[in-house]
C-alpha cells in the first residue's frame, strides 16, 4: 500500500471520519470488518483480497495464519468468562477454549 493511501487511512481514523464509514461483515478468518469506502482512498485498497493476484493462495495463506494465532492464543489463554469473551473476539473464537 502507498504511503498516501496509508496517510488517507490513517487521517480517517484521527479525524473520526471513519466514523461515518460502512462496514463490511467480518471475515472469516480474523472475524474483523473493514471499511468499504474512506474518502480519498480507492476501495482496492481496502480489502487485502484484491491486492493478491491469487485468490486460493490469499485464503491459504489466511487460514495458515489464523490458526497460527489460534494455537498461539491457547498457550495463554484460561477458561474464566472474561477469557472466553477475548477469544470470541478472534480466530477460532469460543472454540478455541
């Protein structure tokens, strides 16, 4: 990503512009959500999927990393309330635990 676009993104950010922003639905890999449209950056940008030529190889290589961070998350994690509602928030979610 240029560095304007990063500039844009992140001005949108501190002026809370994001704010006003649609969102799409979370992923299913990360369970995150991204904007669709920030003022002065092109929608490409926005979503990682469109900058890999190979779209198997993108949701490769997601996989392989969420469950990275999932089997990394279990040498930390407990099985109290609180630690169950960080790990819904992440790969693999309430299963993990």
């Amino acid at each position: 990503m240029d560095i304007v676009a990063t500039r844009q993104i992140v001005s949108s950010i501190l002026d809370g512009s994001i704010n006003d922003a649609a969102f799409s639905t979370p992923d299913a890999f990360f369970q995150l959500s991204k904007p669709l449209t920030l003022n002065g950056v092109a929608p490409e940008v926005l979503d990682p999927e469109q900058a890999w030529a190979d779209k198997d190889a993108y949701r490769a290589t997601c996989e392989k990393l969420s469950g990275l961070f999932a089997a990394n998350f279990l040498k930390y994690s407990c099985k109290d309330e609180f630690m169950a509602s960080v790990a819904d928030a992440g790969p693999g979610g309430r299963a993990l635990l």
